[in-house]
C-alpha cells in the first residue's frame, strides 16, 4: 500500500481515496467483493478461492485506512460491507466539511475579507 498520508482519515479526500482503492481492488481482481455481495459457495475448492480473496480484498481496504478508522470496517462481514460503512461515513463528512466552509466564507465575507485573500488561506 501507499505512505501513510495515502491511507483515508476523517480529513482526507474521500474520492481520491475510493479512486485509489477501486484500482488497487482491479489489479487484484478483488472490485467484485466490493461491488456485490459474493455469495458464500458450497463446493470445497471454490469456497478456498472465496476464502483467500475475501481475506485479501479486506486485507487492502484495512490496509488502506489509519488506524483510528479501522474500528469503523474491522468487524464488518464482508468487503461490500465494509466499503459501504466507509462511504456512509465519509459522504457525511463531506457534507459536514461543506457546510463548515461555507460557514467560514460567510464569516470571511463579514470581516471584510475578500475573496481571494480566504481561498488563499485555504
């Protein structure tokens, strides 16, 4: 995996993250365990098969977080079930950190701040 400053936080831009990840999960033939729920097969050797790249495609996705967000996918039972928490939790937040800039904007504005003069704060 990438440095640490690669792995998704409560900070870090979701989509980048998810674009990484999405291609990372490709070239490991694991972006079906993220897309779909994979049904559990019964017979010996595909169930192995199973087995291996459910542990693998998880093992990216923790991999891929710091450590303070592990907590949030780890007892998740599947890959969808973890990429999905992951998503519920950062779309939030994108919208949270949305509504705090337009917050600070507006503050800015009050001061009698330009524009640029905020963004390039920013």
């Amino acid at each position: 995996m990438g440095s640490d400053h690669d792995k998704l936080d409560g900070t870090h831009n979701y989509v980048i993250w998810k674009a990484r990840m999405s291609f990372l999960l490709d070239e490991h033939s694991l972006k079906t365990y993220v897309n779909s729920v994979v049904v559990v097969p019964t017979n010996l050797d595909p169930l192995k098969k199973y087995s291996t790249e459910m542990a693998k495609a998880k093992r990216v996705i923790l991999d891929g977080v710091k450590d303070h967000m592990v907590c949030h996918v780890a007892s998740r039972g599947t890959v969808k079930e973890m990429w999905d928490a992951l998503a519920t939790l950062h779309q939030g937040s994108s919208e949270q950190w949305k509504m705090y800039l337009e917050q600070k904007l507006r503050f800015a504005q009050q001061k009698g701040e330009c524009i640029d003069s905020f963004l390039t704060k920013l």
